[in-house]
C-alpha cells in the first residue's frame, strides 16, 4: 500500500532525533492533527549566513507523515532559509508519490518548516533587541 | 431559541439545550420511550403504525447515543449552535498542547514493556491523561454555559471548544493505546 519510497524513509529515516531548543540559532517547528494522532517536530540550526547547517524532526503519525518530515530534512540541509520556506508541499507529495488521502502530510511537513523558521526568526530577534 | 425546525435531541428527552445535563434523567426518559416505542407493543398494530413506532426508537436510539457521551455531545451542541470550523480554525493547534502531545507520546513509547514497572509506568500515564481529560471537560462546559444559537462575535469560543473536542479525541485514542499495551503485557500476544 506505501510506495518505495515512503517505505524507504520509513524504515531508515534521516535526521531523527532533537536539536536544543534553547539554542538561539535553532528554530522548532511544531505542528500537528492531534485528532488523528499526528504530531510533527521540526527543528533547524542556522549559522550566520542564514544557512541551515543541521534539521532534525521527530514524527508520531503514519508512515506517510514520517517520510513527508523525514524528506524535507534532507531537502533543507545546506539550504538557506529563503530556499527551504520556497519548498511546497506538492513537490513532497510528488516526490514520495502520496495518494490524495495523504496529501495532508505533505501539508504538515511544509508548515513545519514555515513554523521552525518562523520561531527561528523570532528568536533572532528577540536577541538583537536584547544586546541593543 | 435556536430553529426550531431542526431536529433537537434534547427536546426528544424533555430537557434543556445544554453541555450540563443530568445523565441520570436522560437514562430514565430513553428508557421509558425506548419501552413505549418497543415493536413487540405494535405486534398487533397497523402497517402504518409499525414503521412509525420503528422510526421512533431509531429517533430515540440515535439522540440518545448522540446525547449520553460527552464528546458527542458537544460535537452536537457545535452543529446545533451552527458552528463550522474554517479549514485555518481546524488546523489551528496551540504549540504547548502539539509539545504536550510530543512528550506524551515519547513517554509512551519509551516504557519498555519487558519491564516490572512497565505496568505502574502505564497506570501513571493514564492517571495523568484521565485528569487532563476532565480538566478539559470542565473548560468545555463553561464555554458552553448559557448557550444560545449562533452568534459571529462568539466565534472564537466555539472555536476553542472544538480545539478542545479535537483534543479530547487525541486523549481517548492515547488511552486505547495503553489498554492495548497493558492487554498484550497480561495476556500475552
């Protein structure tokens, strides 16, 4: 019922596991369909370059859910900030060939980058005004 | 009052639209109707009749179904207010709950169910999830205090209670995962 691809990240997924969340140069992304039991943390360290040198991400959902969040961690490393919110969920949906059913986690996984980003940024903020 | 021409299942069983009802009295009302539409009553009676009474206790089953949980309930109190989430409002989750769920779901899968304690480690989880649960009932009740039919400034408060319905979903399914867990662990696979 999974494509191979699905099946790929599914069973030897990248980048799991957790950055610190206290670091100011790391964004994490929380999103999630608590209904359906889906939860999705995404997590990237950026260097001053706005690079994203590192992304981690911990998935609880189906093997769909898991290769979306897996995926885009490779997409994004090496990637700047810019590139990495330029990624669309129908490029992931095409790339692991989801059927319309599970396009929401394709879905999940771009707003978790936009949502890491968006907390990265923030942050950087936050410490500019506090050194200022 | 909200339209009257759509169906209530409250006024079904005589009581107030509310959140807060007395599931007691609900009991007794389904039942005594559930007896008085009983087919074995209409043995005798018309063709007509017969399928009025049967439409009736599937009425009476369905209200009653609807009305006894609470879950249901609310989800039924949404619609007959006339709430519809927007696809923004139902994908909307506060980042402290997403991060609660993460580390309830970590904690769960990190109990090694080979081990003694994996049992007294199940039973604290659920204990924990138990009272957020009514915690969370207890939030969905006052938004529901004083309800009346649907009215825009009220938006964000209905929008609340089915982030909290949604909520409570995650939390009934987390339970059935430890029940499954503590089976296999007692029973062997």
């Amino acid at each position: 019922m999974y494509n191979e691809k699905v099946l790929d990240h599914y069973e030897n997924p990248r980048n799991v596991g957790s950055l610190d969340k206290n670091d100011v140069n790391v964004g994490t992304g929380m999103v999630g369909a608590p209904a359906c039991g889906d939860v999705m943390k995404l997590q990237i360290l950026v260097n001053d370059h706005g690079v994203i040198t590192d992304a981690k991400f911990k998935t609880f959902g189906c093997g769909s859910a898991i290769a979306s969040s897996s995926l885009v961690t490779e997409w994004i490393k090496g990637r700047t900030i810019d590139e990495a919110l330029a990624i669309k969920n129908s490029a992931v949906a095409e790339e692991l060939a989801l059927p319309p059913v599970k396009i929401h986690c394709s879905v999940l996984a771009e707003d978790a980058i936009k949502s890491a980003v968006q907390n990265y940024r923030s942050k950087q903020q936050q410490s500019v005004s506090k050194e200022s | 009052m909200a339209n009257p021409s759509r169906s209530n299942f409250f006024a079904q069983f005589d009581l107030p639209v509310a959140f807060a009802i007395d599931v007691g009295v609900l009991e007794q009302r389904y039942r005594a109707q559930q007896q008085h539409w009983h087919p074995d009553r209409f043995a005798t009676a018309s063709a007509t009749e017969q399928e009025h009474s049967l439409q009736q206790t599937t009425l009476v089953n369905e209200a009653w179904q609807t009305l006894r949980d609470p879950l249901s309930r609310a989800t039924y109190l949404l619609q007959w207010i006339g709430y519809q989430p927007t696809p923004e409002e139902s994908g909307d989750h506060d980042t402290d709950f997403l991060m609660q769920v993460m580390a309830e779901r970590e904690a769960l899968e990190e109990i090694d169910v080979t081990a003694g304690s994996a049992l007294s480690q199940l039973e604290a989880l659920r204990q924990q999830m138990e009272q957020e649960i009514a915690h969370a009932f207890s939030e969905i009740a006052a938004l529901f205090a004083g309800i009346q039919e649907f009215n825009p400034a009220d938006r964000q408060r209905w929008q609340r209670v089915s982030q909290l319905i949604d909520q409570q979903r995650y939390r009934q399914r987390f339970l059935e995962q430890v029940d499954q867990i503590e089976e296999q662990q007692l029973y062997g696979r």
